[in-house]
C-alpha cells in the first residue's frame, strides 16, 4: 500500500523548483521572514533570493524588496536583520543585504497580523480542494502558514498564466 504524502511534503515538492531558481534552497526563510525581520519590517521588506559567492555556501547577499523610503529603516536594521538571518540558518549565511525599492508582494501584507492597511487589491485564490485540505489542520499557525504558501502559489501560477 502507498504511503500517503502530508500536505506540507507535496506542496515543498512544487514549489521547491520555484524557490530554486532564486537561491531559496527551502520555503522555510520566506515562511519565516516575519519572525525574522520582525512583523513591522516584515511588512516593508521581502528577501528576493538569496545569492552565494561561486562554490560557496557562506557570506551570502540577501537581496531584498523595500517598500519606498522605508529603504533607510531596513538599512539601519541590516546588523539585527543579518544577525536574525544566520542565527535562523545555524551559521553564518547572509553577509549582507542589498536593497532594491519595489513593491512587497500584497499576500504577505494581508496576512501580516501588524498590517492596519485594508488591501483591496485582488488577491489569488487557491483551488478550493487545496482550502479544503487545509481546513483539517489542526494547528492554527500552520493552517496559516500552508494557506499563505497556496495563496502564494496560486498568484505566481496566474501571473505565469498570464505572460
């Protein structure tokens, strides 16, 4: 008899060619960023990719998305931002941040609990079979988290769909 995969275990599955071509080797650092960053920086600040000098796994640059002015906070938080970075991979990682001005992507602003905005802009919808699978998850912060990474998949789907 075949074993049943988890949800979590398929969903890592497609999305890991994604997060590979932008230096992501899991989803955990983008799950995780507003735990990292802090849920304010969070909401100003996206990692891009992650980018390892050739042949090396250390003293990576983070590029990240900022949101407008908010570029000169990031900039002052990049010591505690590095620090947060490494202390979650175990070593040390990131070497650095390297800022571009852009728009964070809005998924992560919704469900950003520090967020006072009211986003109306149109937000993907996952396939209800994967809500429904979801809706089983007992634990609340990961029912969440898998809900943000279908809402996630499911724009980066449309959006591919539309080019």
């Amino acid at each position: 008899m075949a074993r049943m995969k988890t949800l979590a275990a398929a969903a890592a599955s497609s999305v890991k060619p994604m997060l590979a071509r932008h230096g992501f080797a899991s989803v955990d650092l983008l799950t995780s960023w507003s735990k990292i960053a802090g849920p304010l920086l969070a909401e100003i600040c996206q990692p891009i990719k992650v980018q390892f000098p050739k042949g090396a796994r250390r003293n990576a640059t983070l590029p990240c998305r900022v949101v407008g002015a908010a570029a000169l906070e990031v900039q002052h938080a990049e010591p505690q931002i590095v620090e947060r970075c490494n202390q979650f991979f175990g070593y040390a990682a990131v070497a650095r941040l390297k800022l571009h001005h852009g728009r964070v992507s809005t998924h992560l602003q919704r469900t950003n609990p520090a967020s006072k905005r009211a986003d109306t802009a149109e937000q993907p919808v996952p396939p209800q079979e994967f809500v429904d699978k979801v809706a089983g998850i007992s634990d609340p912060e990961l029912r969440e988290a898998m809900m943000r990474l279908g809402t996630a998949v499911a724009g980066h789907i449309e959006k591919t769909r539309k080019q």
